[in-house]
C-alpha cells in the first residue's frame, strides 16, 4: 500500500503515515467497535513532528535575514541623520569653521537649493574662512544661533510653527545665521540656516562723472552688485573709472547685513585729482589723446588723474596756429594752468621780433633814424613813444641792447591782439667814457601783418611788470635764448625801474589786499554751518547764495543734498577751523580746513567723523564764494 498523500510505501499496520503524517485508516464508527466491558483502550501512538523541506528552510531564511537587515538599516539611519541637538550642531560647525572646511559647513544647511551651493560661492567663501577675522566672527555667530535656538518650544506638535516664527524673527532681527530642527521618519535634526548677502561697490559721495565695478576673485559684479554671497569678510578689487583714466582700488568690505546691499565703497577721495585752467581762447585741447571739452577760462577737474597725463593745446593767434604741450605726472600737483602751454610757444616765436625791434631801436635813437626801426608796424607811434621814453631815460643817445626777457604769465591772448610784457636791457655809453646798465619795461601790442603770416608789433606802451623779477621767463642776449622758471637779476635798475618792481607786487596782491586770515576764517565758519543746515533741511537754496555758480561744487553740494535727504540722514557740525590758505594768482585762494561732523543716520544711531579737506574759494566782485572741494580725507 501507499500513502494517497505523498506516495511513500506503507504496513498495513500503519494509521498514520510516517513521512507526512497523512491518516490512512479512517476511524471506526462506534456501533463497529467491539470493545468487551471494562477492557481498557489502548494509547493513541504520539504525533510525529512534521519535518521541512530543504528549499522551504532556505527561503525561510532568507525572509528572517532581509527582516533583520531592514531594522539594522533603519536604526543606522537614524543614528546618522545628522545632529540631534542644537548644542551637537554648535559644535560641529564650529569645528568645521577652525579647520576652514566649508564643504562641511554647507552639509549643515537647510536648504539644499539655496545659492550658497554654488561652486563658485563655496570657493569664494573657502578663501575668505582662512582669515582669523572671518572664523571669529562665524565663532561669534553660532553661538549667537545657539542661544537663540534654546527659546524654540521643544513640543513636537508644533515644530513648524516654531521652525517658521524663529526664521521670521531672526531674519527681522538681522541675524545671519540662525539653527533650526527638521522632523522626518528618521527622527529630528538640527540644521543651519544662512542667509545669503549682497555686496554693493559704490562711491563715498554722489558723482556723476565717475563709473565703478567691482570683482570678487572671479566673480564680476553686475550692475555694480554681486550676490548670494556667504556672510564673510571679503576682500574686492574695485576700479573707478574718469573720463581719462580708470583707476584700480583694492580694500575689504564686512559682508553680515542681510537687510540692505553691504557696500564696498570706492573712495575718489584719495585719488589723485588735478584742476585745470581751461584757456581763455578758443582751443582744441586734448589729455593722452582724447578731447578735452570746456568753456574758455573755465576750470575743470580732472578725476582721476592718470599716471601720465599728456596735454596738447592748439589755438589760432593772429593767423598762426599755437601748439604747446606737456607731460604731468598724477601726483606731481594738483592744480595746471593749460594757459602756460600756450603762452611758451608764442613767447618764443615773439622774442625774435621783439629783440631786434629793441636793437634796431637802439640804432634808430643813436643815428636819429626812425626808418632804421624794423618789425613793427609804420603807422604806430612806436617810434616816437620809443624815442621820448628812451631819452627820458638817458642823457646820452648812445644805446647798446644786452638782452630781451619775455615774462610768460604776463602773455594774453586777445582777438585784436597778443599783449606780451618785457623788459629790455640796454647799456648808456655817456660823455665820460663810463657805462650803465638801464632797463626798460614795455608791454608789447603784435598782431599780423596785412596780407602775410608775420607778425609784428604794432604798438607799446610802458608797463608796470619787470619782466626781470618773473618766475617764467624766456629771455635772448648775444644770439642766446635761454628760459628760466625763476629769474633773480642783480642788473642795476632805473629809478622808473625800481617803482614799477614794487607796484608789479602790489598789483599781484591787490586782488587779495582785504582777504585775510580773519576773513578767510569767517566765510569757511559760515560755508560751513550753512551746508549743514541746508542738508538738514534739504533745501540747496539756503547755501547756493556762498557758491560760485560757474564751479564744480556747485552741482556737486545740490546734489549731495539731495542724496542724504533721501537717505533721512543729517549732520551737526561739530568743530571747524582753518589750518592755512594761499593766495593764488587768478584771483583764488587754497584752503585747508578741519572738520568735525555728527552723521545722524535716519534710526537715530550716529557717527563722529573728522576730515581734513582742501576748498578753492574765489574773490567776484569783491565777495568769496566756494568754487571747488578739492578733496577730503577721514581723519
């Protein structure tokens, strides 16, 4: 026989099977069972334990090891989700900041798109995190994070809400850096959030003619503003660009506001600027080959300078054209009159003409000829007034020419005329034999002669400037020329002679005989104080009345005043006062001053500030007014 259930051969005497169990007998009904009276029945033979299979054990393995790998996977998980406590991620932040890893610091960051991933962001921010300056201040931070994390409620329930209010209020507060948990299957981690900050380049003070840019490492500011930045301390490298030159500037700007644009500020201030005197006539002015434009006589500045600046000046004069040039080096001065470069070339295409007008001059006296009197015009009186002038000077008519000196400042350059001062030096040969050395002092009238290109002079009169007492000077003696930036003659003087040297000081003076120290101190006192008072009230018209209205200061202070009253800041003069000033010679004066201000910003927090800063001030129609701000310097 055999088991219907799983085919192994049985005994008869088997019930059960002994491979699977299987019943193979069925049960006897009770009427078929004849069990004598009181004869025991026997045990039922024990169950056999049911014996697996070989593949059933092997997939039953495998089904208890997948169950225990889960639970090992999750519980490590777990372990490893990040830090589990403010104070852990203090620490570990921290750690990551004194090694300068900042790959680890940004493991810790809440936002996994946020901008601070950036490749070039992280770079940026590795260089910075070397600096003791930066760890301290991240150091400074996380602790600040860390104090403010211990207020968050600690209930589960309401971790969002928590999570979102502590962001709010640290954002409002100003606060960069700011901790906060994250709740998932894996438990609760603490993250950091950082928010990302702006950095502005800018200038100290408004000017319109100035362009800056900025770069850090090698990201390029756009629109002068580079941002999602990590909160550091960085260092930039900015260029202020003029009409004429771009300049570099290298400095560090404290990147942790995240309200407003920090701002890496240009400052024009310490550049090298150089004013210009514009000729009085009509040129064409160029500075290292680009045109210069203005208003003949006018001043301009040019900001900032270049290294080598390179001024070419052409004008017409009496039917020749004038070119004059020169190379300045930036902080060689600060302030060039381009009339000068005008006023060498015409001085010396006009000594020529002018020293032999005074050697055939000497023939003509000596041989009463005035035909012998050459280059200058024959309808002038030239002669004639020579000849008065020379015998009032002379006792005896035998003249002998030295030497001609041309004063280049005296020079102007007029439509109908070039006027030009010079002092011509003769020796008097008298009865006895003996000899003086006389000086005559002539302003020359040349212009063109009719029909040609020559000049010549076409009138003289006596003048009150020794050309021998100039600073510029071009002189020609015994076929010699020779220019000279100061000139200090010892030659004997006439007694015409030695009055006209005095008064040629005091007329240099004049202009200045009431401006003095008092009065210089006085008007700064009262420029001042107005300037303050009209930027606190916003309104230019209060100090426009102390400005010449033809300078640079003039734009400059209306618009300045705009600027901080939009801004809502103000300013309290503290202390002013005048360190020294210097008379100039075209009728304006330099001064140095220092100051003291308040800065008020528009929260009422404050700043005292000092500087020391130089003012061109200008004497119309006997009143000084502000012309220029030359610069200022923090002190």
């Amino acid at each position: 026989m055999y088991c219907g259930h799983c085919g192994t051969k049985t005994q008869p005497d088997w019930v059960f099977c002994k491979e699977c169990g299987h019943r193979l007998q069925p049960e006897a009904s009770a009427s078929e069972i004849n069990v004598p009276e009181h004869v025991p029945v026997a045990a039922k033979a024990p169950r056999q334990p049911i014996q697996l299979s070989r593949q059933t054990k092997i997939w039953g393995g495998i089904g208890a090891g997948v169950v225990v790998l889960l639970l090992i996977t999750f519980l490590v998980l777990r372990a490893t989700y990040g830090p589990t406590s403010a104070e852990e991620l203090a620490q570990q932040m921290d750690k990551a900041v004194q090694a300068g890893d900042v790959n680890t610091l940004a493991s810790y960051l809440d936002d996994p798109d946020s901008p601070l991933h950036q490749a070039d962001r992280i770079a940026l921010f590795t260089e910075t995190l070397q600096t003791d300056d930066a760890k301290k201040a991240y150091t400074e931070g996380i602790a600040e994070a860390l104090d403010n994390a211990e207020d968050l409620d600690a209930e589960h329930s309401s971790i969002a809400d928590s999570v979102k209010k502590q962001i709010k209020e640290s954002l409002s507060g100003g606060h960069w850096l700011t901790f906060v948990p994250v709740d998932s299957w894996r438990g609760t981690k603490w993250t950091a959030h950082i928010e990302p900050v702006q950095i502005e380049a800018t200038l100290p003070y408004l000017n319109e003619n100035l362009t800056t840019s900025m770069t850090i490492g090698s990201v390029v500011a756009q629109d002068n503003v580079i941002s999602d930045l990590w909160p550091s301390i960085y260092t930039y490298k900015g260029m202020i660009g003029g009409e004429f030159a771009e300049v570099p500037v290298t400095d560090k700007v404290e990147a942790f506001n995240i309200r407003e644009n920090n701002k890496a500020i240009l400052d024009y201030t310490k550049l090298a600027s150089l004013e210009v005197h514009l000729p009085t006539v009509e040129s064409t002015i160029t500075l290292n080959d680009k045109k210069v434009t203005g208003t003949p006589g006018d001043y301009i500045n040019i900001l900032p300078t270049p290294a080598q600046a390179k001024f070419v000046v052409t004008t017409q004069a009496q039917g020749s054209e004038i070119t004059g040039e020169a190379t300045l080096q930036a902080d060689a001065q600060d302030r060039y009159d381009l009339n000068t470069l005008l006023q060498k070339p015409i001085a010396e295409k006009s000594l020529d003409l002018i020293y032999n007008a005074s050697t055939s001059l000497a023939e003509a006296i000596n041989t009463s000829n005035a035909k012998a009197v050459k280059g200058v015009n024959p309808n002038s009186d030239y002669y004639n007034r020579a000849t008065w002038e020379m015998n009032s000077y002379f006792t005896q008519p035998k003249y002998t020419l030295q030497k001609v000196v041309i004063d280049l400042d005296s020079i102007q350059i007029n439509k109908e005329s070039i006027e030009i001062s010079a002092t011509q030096v003769y020796t008097a040969k008298n009865e006895d034999g003996t000899s003086n050395d006389k000086n005559v002092n002539w302003t020359y009238q040349i212009t063109q002669q009719p029909n040609q290109k020559q000049w010549w002079i076409d009138s003289a009169y006596t003048s009150w400037t020794n050309a021998l007492n100039a600073k510029n000077t071009i002189e020609k003696a015994s076929n010699a020329t020779t220019t000279s930036a100061e000139t200090d003659s010892t030659d004997q003087v006439s007694a015409n002679t030695v009055s006209t040297s005095t008064a040629s000081t005091d007329e240099a003076s004049s202009e200045s005989s009431e401006v003095t120290d008092t009065s210089i101190h006085d008007f700064m006192t009262e420029y001042l104080s107005t300037s303050v008072e009209a930027i606190n009230a916003g309104d230019f018209s209060m100090v426009s009345s102390l400005l010449d209205a033809q300078g640079p200061v003039y734009k400059e202070s209306s618009s300045y005043i705009d600027h901080l009253q939009s801004k809502g800041i103000t300013e309290e003069l503290v202390s002013s006062g005048v360190e020294s000033f210097k008379a100039n010679t075209d009728q304006t004066y330099t001064v140095n001053t220092t100051e003291t201000y308040k800065i008020i910003a528009k929260d009422g927090t404050f700043k005292t500030k000092s500087f020391h800063s130089v003012y061109t001030l200008k004497l119309i129609n006997n009143e000084l007014k502000a012309y220029q701000l030359v610069s200022t310097k923090e002190i």
